[in-house]
C-alpha cells in the first residue's frame, strides 16, 4: 500500500508526506526479562524482525489500540518504555512506581494503567502527554489488569489478598473487591464485557466474574501455576498459560470448560491472541521461545527464538503511517485522506490531526493495491 500527498480538491498548500511505516502488517511483541529486551515478530514470517532495547527487567507489554505505540513494563527500572512501533525505535521512557508488573490500554488509546507490585497501586498515565496524572491504591501486590470494552471499568488482580479491585476510570476510585482463588495473576475481560476471567497462580484454577454484580460464578480447574490469560475476540475461547505444566489450558466460554490442552514450551507466562483470532502466542520463559498455535486446531505449528526469559507477550496490527503538514505560518485546523489506483481494502483506513499535522493510519492487511494520499487544511 502506497502513501503520498497531493492536494487533491482543495486548493491549500501542503508539505510532503512523511515516510512510509518501516513495519507495518501483525507483528507480535514479546518482553525478553533477562535480555532487557523486546522481540518484534513478524507474524507473516514467524521471524525476529527488530529487537529493542528497554529497561531493566521488563515484564509486561501492551499496544494501543491504533496500533501504533507498545508500552513496556521495566520492573527493574520502575518504569515504562514507550515504542513507536512504526520505526521499531524508543520515544521515551515513563517513570511509575516501585516493581511495575502489568500495562493495558483503554479502548481508546488515551489512558494506560500500569500496576506497581510494590507500591501496591495504579499508575494512570495520560498517552497524548506521556505522564503519569494520577495514582489508584488497589490491594497488596497488585499483577494483571485490563479495561471493560466501553472503557468505563479496570480490573486489577491483587496477588496478596487474593482479590480483584474494581476501579471506576471516570472517578479513579475503586469500588468493588472480589474474592477469587488464591495468587490472583493474570485478568482479561470478554468482548461483550459481561465477563472477566482471572488466572489464579496457587489455586490452579480460572475465576469467572459476572461483571453485572461483581461476584465470581464459577470456577475452572486448569494447569499447574496459571500466569498469562487471553480471550479470543469474538470471545468464544479463553485461554490460559499454564506456568508449572508447560500448557495452554484452552477454555469454552459457553460451557467455562476446559475442551483441550495444548503442550508448549517451557515455563509459558504470557499469552495472547492474534487480532483476527486465528494465531495464539506464548512467550515461554524457560526455552527462551515463543509458541504459535493454531486456534483452528489447537496445535503448535512453529516455535520461534526470542531472547533469554521471555515473560509478556502481545500482538497488533500495526498499520502504514503517513503525515500532512501545513507551511510554516499557518495551522491544521482538518484534513482527511483519498484513496485511489484500486479497489478500495477491506480494511481500516483513518486519519486524525497530530500536533500540527494530519497524520493518517492505514491497516494494509488487505491484499488490494491502493494508493491512500493524506491531506490537510490549513488556515493562516
């Protein structure tokens, strides 16, 4: 997929377009804790494509959901290393509390929270300004977290008392604790929202929790030491990464059964899933590799080397950035894209002002030669 500039119909001066995105397609992303490093996997290949230095002892990663930034947990350096993962290069790096475990997004891209184990609270980091606003106390030793679907509600899974806080983001106050097995892990939320699944490390077992009243429903024996859990997206399936088995526990949300087990490497932590649903991940931190499996068949198909105790694992769709930008003297105040040369993708194609540039994001998973040429609108 190519991008340029052009002006298009309107009659307003523009600059060129920057570059092309260096990596654009599904790449995976997995935290190497002992290398102080970062695996970029090309999941077209199954191959290493960069490797990016980050802080000590990193654990956790996320990507926002345009798919442009990875945040990176360094529990050793009680920071976040935040990537822009178009250039596969460092932007800055984010200060947060004592041992940060976990990091997940809000849906809309505007909020991280990162967990710190041993300041037993939250950092609530604003992404446009890359600082940290404001601070959540949770309970003791607090590991996994994630956001509801529409944003409004996080989870954190605290590991000393063995409960899960439900934290309200319009008003950073927790508002409810729910008891779940014992050494609560990891956390991830169903697609609907109805549903938040809990890996529970010393109970070897999945707490499911109504969403609707804060209580757990039932209760899924798994593997041995549970870490890292996932969901598909279309939240049929939920899988867990089976620590002390060398598994993957692969649940039915239907039934809160488990259907099959599927042998990996040594040591899974982290797991997660491929944005189209079709590819599972395991970052295996005693092979120092990483699993992928098929979730049609429910089997390895490739294992790949990463660096030396792999722990957090994600995986996006990171799309072709493109930018517009006025003269020197005057300002963005709109701007849009065109496409042309093609059929148009079946594919997301958005644009949205950045500073004073109109940036545009086009996810070229699609196979169609387009051409998507950004614009801007510029006043005096």
């Amino acid at each position: 997929m190519a991008l340029a500039v052009s002006v298009g119909a309107l009659a307003i001066p523009l600059a060129t377009a920057a570059p092309a995105a260096a990596a654009s397609g599904t790449f995976t992303y997995v935290v190497n804790n002992s290398s102080n490093t970062v695996s970029v996997v090309n999941a077209a290949t199954n191959a290493v494509a960069a490797t990016v230095p980050v802080g000590n002892s990193p654990f956790g990663v996320a990507v926002s959901p345009d798919g442009t930034t990875a945040y990176v947990v360094n529990n050793g350096s009680n920071n976040v290393t935040v990537i822009n993962t178009t250039t596969d290069t460092v932007t800055t790096t984010i200060p947060v509390g004592i041992s940060p475990f976990e990091v997940a997004f809000s849906p809309d891209g505007s909020t991280a929270y990162v967990t710190n184990n041993i300041s037993n609270n939250v950092s609530v980091i604003n992404t446009a300004t890359a600082t940290v606003t404001t601070t959540i106390p949770v309970g003791i030793s607090p590991i996994g977290v994630t956001f509801s679907p529409d944003g409004s509600t996080a989870y954190v899974a605290n590991r000393g008392p063995n409960n899960v806080s439900v934290i309200n983001t319009a008003t950073a106050t927790v508002t409810a604790t729910v008891p779940v097995g014992i050494g609560p892990y990891g956390v991830v939320v169903s697609p609907d929202g109805t549903t938040a699944y809990v890996t529970n490390l010393n109970s070897n077992s999945v707490s499911v929790i109504n969403a609707a009243t804060d209580t757990v429903t039932t209760t899924i024996p798994v593997g041995t030491d549970p870490e890292g859990v996932a969901v598909s997206p279309d939240g049929t399936t939920v899988y867990a990464a089976n620590n002390g088995s060398n598994s993957v526990s692969v649940i039915s949300a239907a039934t809160d059964t488990v259907t099959t087990t599927i042998p990996v490497g040594i040591n899974p932590e982290g797991v997660a899933v491929s944005p189209g649903g079709t590819t599972v991940y395991t970052a295996n931190n005693g092979s120092y590799n990483a699993s992928v499996i098929n979730a049609a068949t429910d089997t390895v198909t490739t294992t790949i080397p990463v660096g030396v105790s792999p722990s957090g694992v994600a995986t996006a769709r990171v799309p072709v950035v493109a930018t517009a930008s006025c003269p020197a003297g005057h300002v963005v105040t709109g701007g849009g894209y065109q496409q042309s040369g093609g059929a148009v993708p079946p594919v997301e194609v958005t644009s949205r002002p950045v500073g004073n540039t109109w940036q545009v994001l086009a996810d070229n998973q699609g196979t169609n030669p387009t051409t998507v040429t950004p614009y801007a609108v510029c006043a005096p």
